[in-house]
C-alpha cells in the first residue's frame, strides 16, 4: 500500500492513498 505523508500546519499525517484527509 502507497503512503503520502502530507505536512499541513506543521502537522504531520500519513494517510493510504486514496483515503480522505480532513483538518480543521
């Protein structure tokens, strides 16, 4: 399974492609 590690904020999530990324 593919990861993406996305920085928003300066937090970090790692989330399986395709899955929805929610942040306030």
């Amino acid at each position: 399974m593919q990861y993406a590690v996305i920085l928003t904020g300066g937090k970090q999530y790692k989330v399986a492609e395709g899955d929805e990324i929610f942040v306030e």
